[in-house]
C-alpha cells in the first residue's frame, strides 16, 4: 500500500489516547478512532472484514474496526517500514532485518524472504509478486522492484521520483510521484511489461495516500485534510465527508466494502468515513457540482461555511463533486436533474444558463438579496438577468498595469493615474522610446506582447462588452471608434513601440514601462494603471468572474440558499485567511488579514478596484466570433484589408452570430 508522507518529526507532545472508538455515536459506521504508538506509526492497511493493521517500528497493532485491540504482532519484526495484505496473508518489510516476512492474518509467522530492504519505503504484494521503492541517499531517485517470491529474482523496472503506489487494474498499478509544480502526477504503470500505460496530473493535489477500490472503480486519495473520491476515467471529483477531520493531516488510506479507513499518524486518529456517499444525500444534505477543484471544505472561505452550516444542522453533510469536462454541468442542467443542489458556471456559461431559466431566482432570499448591500457596487446587477437575481460573485479577477517606478523616472515620462484612452497609451508608447545604454539605439518600450498576439487587439475585450451584448442579443458597434483604434494598433507595431517578447503582456523585462498584472483588495502599495478604454464607453472588462447558483430543480432549495447567505456573510468575507478574489465586502476596513505575504490595497488602488467593478461587464464573448476577429485583423495588419473593410466585416459576422 501506500507509504506514510506526513513528516512525524515534529511529534513533541501527543495527547495519550485511549483505544476507543467514538463510531458509535456516528451514522452508517462513521467516525474516530483514537490510537496510541509506541514508536512511529508509518504504515496502515486493512483486512477485507474490517480489522486494522498498524506498522509500528518493533511491532505490528492490530485493531477491530470498533477500536478494540485484538492483537500485536512481534515475532522477530526488527523496523517495520511498510505492510501489505494480500490473499489473507499480512506481509511486513523489516527493514532492520533485511528480510519481507508474510504472517497468517491472526500474526502467526509463515515465511521470510531475505533480500536487501535498505532504504525501502513502500510495498506492495500481488500473489506471487513483491513491488518495492527503494529510495538512495539522493531523495529525488527511487526505484521501484519487482521481486519474485517463487524464484527469488529482484529486478528494477523504472527509477522516478516517486513517493507511493496502489493496486490498480489487472497487471497494473497507480504510482505518485512529485512533479515540476509540487503537485502529485499519478501513474498507471504495467508492472509485467514494465512500462507506463497513462499519467493523470488534472486533480491538482499533493497526495499523501492513495486506493483504488475497484467495487465503484474509483481513486481515494488523502491530501491534507481532504479525502477525495475520483474517477479516473471520466475526470470527476468529489470530497468525502470526514467527521472531526478539520485539523488533521491525513497521510494514508483504504477501503472496505462500506467504509473508508483514514490514517492521521500525526494526531494519532483513524478516521471511519463512508465510502458510498449517495447515502449521505437527505434533506440535510446538499450536493454542489462544482468545475473549479479548489472548492472544498479545506479550502477557505468554504471551510467557514461548511463548518456555520454543520453547528446549526449536525447532521448536515456538504458534498462537493468537481468535474474537468463543465459541458457535463450544462447537460445536467439542461436535462434537468436534481440529483444537485448548487452549482458554478463560469463567464463562458453563465449567459446561457441565464437565457435558458436553469437557475433558481434568489429575489425571494433576504439572507441572500440584502447581502449585496455591503458588497462592491456593480457585483448585483452582474449576478441578475431581467431583475432576478440568480447566483453569488466569487473568483473575480481584474486586470491592470503594474508600473515600473524606477524606469519611469529614468527615461522622464509619466503614467496617467486614471481613466486614459488608446490615443493616450500611442503617445506615451512614443515617448517611452529612448537609449539609456548610450549605444545610439533605443531600448525601452512602453509594453511587451508576443509577437503572435499581434492579431489579438488588448481593445477587443472592450469593444466587446461596450457594443455586443450576447445575452440580449444586440450588436450596435461604433464604426469610427473601431476604426480608429485599428489604425493605432497598427502604428504600434509597424513603429516598433511595444517589445515582441514570447513572455508576453506579463513580461517584467527590465526595458519595459509597464507590465499586465492583478488589482484586487490584496494590491498594497503597487503602481498600478488602468488599461486604456474606449472614449465613447466607460465599460471595462473583467478578466474572469464566476457565480454559485442554486440548481432550480433542487431538493434542498432552503438549505442550499443558506449555503449562499453564509458565502456572502460578514463573518466569511472578511474572515482571517480569506481570498482576496472570493472577499467581496467593499468596507476595506473590515478586513483584517488575508494570505501571508499580501497587503491590503492602499487608498488609490483600493478606488480603481471598486471603480472597475462598478462600470465592469462581464465578457461573455462568442468563441466563434472571436476567431473570426483575430482571422480579419490579421489580414488587416499584414495589409491585405484597410480598417474600414476589416470593422464591416466583423460588423456583419458578429450581427449574423449574435442577433440571428
């Protein structure tokens, strides 16, 4: 099975526990168990009716799944690093002794094989075959084994960085290994042929255990306080409810028929959960079918809301399902299912799930409705259609300039510290053009773009928003403005006034006035500009927002609705901890700390904020169109069209796409 990653070293002072279970005050088999070590706990597996092995250095604990201890395995066991169960048979790596040992599942010793165990980390035994990672002083190679109980033979299949592994499908197992990013990439690895079959990397997680349970064919893993249920094949995702799990640090798994068994080694706790969660659905219960995976109990502000909800209703269970694919949510949606309760839709869904009614109204939910009093002007009107109000703003990106202070003052120019225009942004382009290396050869530029969004406009996501409203289903360009602002773009590269850098608008190149970064309640003390705008429009884009809706065929509408009160709650917008782009309470003052190494806005930047929220739209632009754009600037910029034949054709196209 797998192997224990949570660090013990810092295991000073351990409240002694007692060998109790706290299971019977839990439903469906749920609960804790209290544990006590008597060195160091480093691996746990699980017997198919129920009872719980516990490696512990010199001996092995073994367990009934109420808690009572049954037995402990001693016989000759030296350092038992790693156990693994297979055909009833219990199999110890001693480590010390240099020897795998296989025990009759009551503890009586059958067997010992003798091979060099040093620096063995994990293993796992499939009938006659022994699979190992033997990790070397450098930390980042470890081999993984294949050793033949029959013949004796010990062969390497593959070196990696890897960390632990699970029985998987036919001659397959899922390996974990550290990756690039720090995040756990898993593996599907063909142990006979002795290659890799497939690598899953999307669930974004640190993995500290991990089974495959093939009864519902799905992956459990742990990850911090997170137990997660996934399915590999159709990219689904959904948390487990763990009860008093919010301050552990889960570090091992399995599963039974019934029952997820959940190793906290650092607080000394296993941890019952249920392992079909279709029983956890009832009228205390709420399903939310989510596409972003970092909404979970463990992830703040949500945590506070679970926990608000849980101390009001104990019985209540909160049941995220996260999917890759959001076109799944839609069909959801569209067919009408109630098998959910809240779900998030995004800028590109959001405009379609309007028109189409999928939401329930919120008008009717004053916990909800007079929540947008104390949010940021602007936020109401983006969540409502036609007066109904239909979800609640979260993960609201804007976008901006961060001004490079010390290039400014060397080459003498000055940015504009409010609303500018594209004619603005030229002659500044212009004058921030100058040698300062005294080679005769100018350096420095007002911005950098890779060259191959030449044919993407920065303007196009305003035009967008002032003149096409896709939900109305309108298109009233203004021709001249469009025209104009073609001819500027134009003039900005054939001048060579913006620097072509494959790094792009986020490029912070030393040569560069400015560069694309984030404004939000986190900006502190930054320099930070508008983008320029149009002069007939005030509206400005937002890079991204996302909403919480409440399915409206939902079976729980009033226990989902207090969800949604709870997200928009003082108490959990300005909570300690809590994300800038999900805190939407326009009183700064509130807000008394957020992540480490963030400040709040100061009082310039914390105005552009609100400003922008205010006079922002959101940019529910058609992909069709857009390409069609980007395909006519193109021949525009390479002078195969003049503006005027570019802007009546993309005029004609957007009408035929959105008013048709």
């Amino acid at each position: 099975m797998k192997k224990i990653i949570v660090l013990l070293l810092c295991l000073t002072s351990i409240l002694s526990a007692c060998n109790n279970s706290e299971q019977a005050s839990k439903p469906n088999g749920a609960g804790v168990i209290n544990i006590e070590r008597k060195y160091d706990i480093s691996d746990m597996e699980v017997s198919p009716d129920g009872r719980i092995y516990l490696a512990d250095k010199e001996e092995i604990q073994v367990f009934e799944k109420s808690g009572k201890a049954l037995n402990t395995i001693k016989e000759s066991i030296k350092f038992c690093r790693s156990i693994s169960i297979d055909e009833n048979k219990l199999y110890a790596l001693d480590e010390t002794a240099k020897t795998i040992k296989a025990f009759e599942l009551d503890g009586k010793l059958i067997k010992e094989y003798s091979l060099d165990t040093a620096g063995c980390i994990d293993m796992l035994c499939i009938g006659k075959d022994i699979l190992l990672l033997k990790k070397y002083d450098d930390a980042k190679k470890v081999d993984l084994l294949l050793y033949d109980m029959e013949d004796g033979r010990l062969k390497k299949l593959e070196t990696g960085k890897f960390i632990g592994f699970s029985r998987y499908k036919g001659n397959s197992v899922l390996l974990y290994e550290t990756s690039a990013n720090t995040v756990t990439n898993v593996i599907e690895y063909d142990y006979v042929k002795g290659k890799r079959l497939k690598e899953y990397s999307w669930f974004n997680r640190v993995i500290t255990g991990i089974c495959y349970d093939q009864r519902d064919d799905k992956v459990y893993i742990t990850s911090g306080s997170e137990v997660l249920k996934i399915g590999l094949q159709d990219e689904s995702m959904e948390a487990l409810t763990v009860p008093d799990s919010k301050d552990s640090v889960l570090s091992d798994i399995s599963t039974t028929e019934d029952i997820c068994y959940i190793l906290d080694s650092y607080n000394l706790r296993i941890h019952l959960a249920n392992r079909d969660t279709k029983e956890e659905n009832g009228e205390n219960s709420i399903t939310i079918l989510t596409g972003f995976d970092l909404i979970s109990d463990s992830m703040t502000p949500f945590a506070y809301v679970s926990e608000g909800l849980k101390t009001k209703y104990p019985e209540c269970n909160i049941k995220y399902s996260y999917m890759t694919d959001t076109s799944k949510i839609k069909t959801k949606l569209m067919a009408g299912d109630s098998d959910f309760d809240i779900f998030t839709a995004n800028q590109a869904d959001i405009g379609h799930y309007m028109r189409n009614g999928v939401m329930q109204e919120l008008n009717g939910y004053p916990s909800i409705k007079d929540s947008f009093k104390n949010l940021f002007d602007g936020l109401e009107d983006k969540c409502s259609y036609k007066g109904k109000l239909l979800g609640v703003p979260f993960g609201i990106q804007v976008l901006g300039y961060v001004v490079n202070d010390r290039l400014a003052k060397k080459i003498g120019v000055s940015v504009p510290k409010g609303r500018w225009t594209w004619e603005d942004f030229y002659k500044l382009a212009k004058d921030a053009r100058k040698d300062i290396n005294g080679d005769g050869i100018k350096d420095t530029y007002i911005i950098a773009l890779d060259p191959t969004r030449k044919e993407a406009p920065l303007f196009l996501e305003f035009l967008e928003c002032a003149y096409i409203d896709t939900l109305e289903r309108k298109v009233e360009i203004d021709r001249n403005e469009f025209i104009e602002l073609l001819n500027i773009w134009k003039k900005l590269w054939d001048e060579d006034l913006i620097l072509g850098d494959q790094n792009g608008m986020f490029s912070e190149d030393s040569r560069v006035l400015m560069h694309m970064g984030g404004i939000s309640l986190a900006s502190g003390d930054q320099h930070l500009a508008y983008l320029p705008g149009l002069k007939t429009s005030n509206t400005y884009p937002l890079l991204d927002i996302n909403f919480l809706c409440i399915n409206r065929n939902s079976k729980n509408k009033e226990l989902a609705s207090e969800y949604l009160a709870q997200l928009l709650s003082r108490e959990v917008q300005t909570a300690k901890g809590s994300i800038p782009s999900i805190s939407n309470y326009k009183d700064i003052s509130l807000y008394k700390e957020l992540y480490e190494g963030t400040k709040l806005a100061n009082k310039e930047n914390y105005s552009m904020y609100a400003d922008i929220l205010k006079n922002s739209k959101m940019e529910l632009s058609n992909q069709d169109l857009r390409g069609h754009e980007i395909s006519v600037v193109e021949r525009f910029m390479n002078g195969s069209i003049s503006a005027e034949e570019a802007v009546r054709d993309i005029e004609e196209k957007a009408k035929m796409i959105i008013e048709e």
